[in-house]
C-alpha cells in the first residue's frame, strides 16, 4: 500500500515517532564512531547500559540487576529471541486477536501453533478472563501480552495484570509481555508485567522512547536462569548488539527524560484532535487510545476495511487496514498520529468526506 500511494499522500499508517532523537543521544553517537566505538562489544550488550537498565526496573522488583538484562537489535529481534528460546513443536501460544503482526509468525517459526484470544471494541479491547481460560489447553506454553497496544491503543490497568498473572501462574504459562510503548501514555498509570513471577520476560525498545526506530536497539528481562537461554538463542540470530548505539542511548538515559516527555505532550494534543475528528464521521465508531500512538476505529460501512483502505489510498491518504492485526481486526482501520497536526486535520477530512460519501448511499 505504501508503494502504491499517490505522490504527497498523508501517511496516516506510520509506526514510528516523527521525531529527532535528543541533541545527547545523536552527539553520544557520533563521538563513539570518531572515537574507536566501532567493535564487537558483549553478547548481551555493554555492561553499563544492562545497568542501566536494571536500575530501571528496579522500582518494580528491588532485586533486578545486569544479569536479568540481554540488549537486542530492536524488540522485534527480542520477540524472535523469546519465541525460539521457548516454544517447541506442538506447543501452542496464547496470542492477541488483533495483535502486532510478528507474534502469531514468531510461534509459527518456532513450530508451535499461535492460539488467538479476543480484544473487541465492546470490551475495550481489555483481555476477556473466560475466554482465556477456554482456551487454554495441555499444550499451552506461553501467553503473549501488549499494554500499551498496537494496534489499538489500549492499555492494561493494574487490576487485569494481576489478574493475567493469576492466570498464568495457574497454568504454569510463561508471560511475554511487549512494553515497548510504556513511556507514551495518556490516561491512567502504566503496569508492567515484570516483579510478578519468575516466568516472565519483558520486551522492550529503545526506538519509541528516544525515536532512533532505524538504529534497532532493545533489550528483555527476564529471570537470571532464563536470561542465559535467552542469551544463548540471541548470539546466533546477531552475536551482539551494535557497539555506537549503546553508548548513545546510555547517554540517553543520563540525559533524563525531558525529550520523552515533550513528545509525549505532543502526542497527546494530537490524540485529542484524532478522537475528536474521527467521532463526527458518520459511520465510524472510536476507543480512545489509553498509550502508543495508534486508534483503531471500527468502520459501518458497506464495505471491508481493505476496501476502505484501498478507497482512501487512492484519495491520497495512507491507513492500515485491521485484519492486518488479526481477524478480529477487521472492520477497523489503524491510524497512526505520529504525523503533524496539519497533515492529521488534512487526511481526516479525507476521510469524512469519504465517510459521508458511503453514509449518503
């Protein structure tokens, strides 16, 4: 769709921020090329940045520390890593339905079978407890969580995390849970999965906190026995994460979160614009995203989301359709508002007036 797109179209599908890295970041990065940063570095990643990183999770369990920690080439590669460290052939998953497109693939890969459970519009795309636990069989390895979403925005309160771990820790369920949204939140605070158990791995990226999506740095933690697993799978997908990058974002984090924060801001003034807009469409009903910066509207028209999305495409605005996510996906279209403020009002008025074209037949 991206390739088909009219010349100048409005990118409303983009996931990742429209923003430069902080001024820190980029100079950490360019100092660290000119000054020799340039070799191979440590398996799971410079000690001092795994330091880093432990002291961040520190609030949610005191006892983490460096070895709980492995820095990988991006989350994706963090998701690729959990999933050939734990499944097996004949394994099957819980994964979300609609849910980030590398989680139902990464089981496949593995050989085991990707189980959907249902996120729907009428629940808020809030896990549903009974449903999961309809599902779950003899068979069930691990169960796959995102808070806040992609695609939908929504995000798990502290009362459904509980609950989840309960849940898992009943069916001896390993949690991977994909927190790489958790510093781009709206409403209400977030709850990390990590602290909970001893079967738990966190996923998590650098790219959407600092907006270097292009450099692929993330990291997992994980439990120390499972983290030398972890870690053994991750030396043969890449050996080690990129030297220059690390130390950038290390300079990063000592930098403070005055960045994060300011694009947070902003997105949020753009969530604002997004919801408002989108409810005078007609025929278009609308979640508020809790985090990321994702809306997954569900559209009543007389045709599929594909078909909208093609239709939309051709007017010069860029969406994802949502089965894309999953076939609970569809009947919705992804937004993204990682665009400006401008060219969000211009493509949303595309789209009410193609709206209002399919509500007058």
């Amino acid at each position: 769709m991206f390739e088909s797109a009219p010349p100048n179209s409005i990118n409303l599908g983009l996931g990742e921020p429209d923003f430069d890295p902080p001024t820190e970041v980029v100079a950490a990065l360019c100092e660290s090329v000119q000054h020799g940063g340039n070799h191979y570095g440590p398996s799971a990643g410079l000690s001092a940045l795994r330091e880093r990183i432990a002291q961040r999770y520190c609030d949610r369990d005191p006892t983490t520390v460096r070895e709980n920690v492995i820095v990988t080439a991006s989350g994706s590669e963090g998701l690729m890593t959990a999933a050939l460290t734990l499944y097996n052939p004949g394994d099957e998953v819980l994964v979300p339905n609609p849910g980030f497109v590398l989680y139902g693939p990464h089981a496949r890969l593995a050989g085991a079978t990707p189980v959907a459970y249902p996120l729907v519009e009428k629940r808020k795309f809030q896990p549903d407890l009974d449903a999961l636990e309809r599902l779950v069989t003899p068979k069930t390895r691990a169960i796959v969580v995102n808070s806040p979403s992609n695609p939908t925005g929504a995000m798990f309160p502290e009362s459904t995390v509980e609950k989840i771990v309960e849940f898992a820790n009943r069916h001896h369920l390993v949690i991977v849970s994909d927190e790489v949204y958790e510093d781009i939140v709206y409403e209400g605070k977030f709850a990390s999965f990590w602290g909970r158990n001893d079967r738990t791995i966190i996923v998590n990226s650098f790219s959407k906190t600092f907006a270097v999506t292009g450099w692929r740095l993330g990291f997992l933690v994980a439990s120390k026995r499972l983290a030398i697993e972890l870690n053994k799978i991750h030396y043969h997908i890449m050996a080690c994460p990129p030297t220059p990058a690390q130390v950038a974002i290390l300079a990063g984090y000592e930098a403070g979160d005055r960045a994060t924060r300011a694009m947070v801001r902003e997105f949020r003034a753009r969530r604002t614009i997004v919801d408002r807009l989108l409810r005078a469409i007609p025929g278009v009903s609308v979640v508020a995203p809790a985090g990321a910066f994702y809306v997954f509207p569900k559209i009543v028209w007389d045709e599929s989301a594909t078909d909208a999305a093609q239709a939309l495409l051709a007017r010069g605005v860029i969406t994802t359709p949502g089965d894309a996510f999953g076939s609970l996906g569809a009947g919705h279209l992804r937004l993204s508002f990682a665009a400006s403020r401008e060219k969000l009002r211009a493509g949303l008025e595309i789209v009410r007036e193609y709206g209002e074209q399919r509500a007058a037949r």
